[in-house]
C-alpha cells in the first residue's frame, strides 16, 4: 500500500511541474476564459430568463389571439394575454434560464464579455427567442 502511494505520489510530482507551465504560459488567457464562463453562466439564466418570460408571453398572447380568430381584435389580445400568454412566459422563462447558461458556456469560452455570453444579443429586450437553440 506503501508502495502504491509513493509511486502516485512520484509520477504526481512529475506531471503537476509541466502542466503548471504550461497553464502559465496562457495565464491571462486562461483566467480571462474561465471567469467568462464563470460569470456567464452565474448572470446569463437571469436574463435569459427575463428575456425568455417577456417573449414567451408576447408570443403566447399573438398565438391565442390568433386561433381565437383575429389576431388584432382587442378581445382576443386580452384573452391571448391573460390564458397563451402566461403558457408562453412560463415556458420562455425556463428555456431562457437553460439557454442562458448554455450561452454562458459557449460564449464564455470563445468570446468571454461579449453581449452574446450573457444572453444580450440583439438591440431591444425582445429581440431573443427563447425556443431557437442553435
């Protein structure tokens, strides 16, 4: 058992010096990275999900409206509002918490600050759809 122990503990001793050089080399990359990621996925479901639940029910509302019959009726859009549209924000809040963490992964890494790894693509708070993942 011993034995065992100092011979992990040998190739351990080893292998840390090269990969600890080689993580210095891209120190400032690697943390730049890391923390991307990091924050993505900590601040990305927040607002993905305030994005997803404020699509989700506009989409929900136009949805309703429009089996009811008239997309435009002011009825239909109360209707659409107060039944689809609470559906929709339902389902746009969870998918943009997932997307939103799933954007901070993938962002975070490639193109860590950048509007798209906090789920802030798109000029207005509505440009966003929660249900289209690449």
């Amino acid at each position: 058992m011993k034995k065992n122990l100092l011979l992990v503990a040998l190739i351990v001793s080893c292998l840390l010096p090269m990969s600890v050089t080689t993580a210095k080399a891209d120190g400032g990359e690697i943390l730049k990275q890391t923390t991307g990621v990091v924050l993505g996925v900590g601040i990305g479901p927040a607002v993905g999900c305030l994005r997803g639940f404020v699509k989700g029910w506009l989409w929900g509302k136009d949805e309703t409206a429009e089996a009811l019959g008239n997309k435009d009726g002011a009825l239909h859009q109360v209707i659409g509002f107060a039944t689809g549209g609470v559906v929709g924000a339902a389902a746009g809040g969870v998918s943009g918490v997932l997307m939103g963490a799933y954007d901070g992964v993938k962002y975070g890494w490639d193109k860590p600050w950048s509007p798209e790894n906090f789920s802030w693509a798109g000029s207005k708070l509505t440009d966003y759809d929660p249900f289209k993942w690449d």
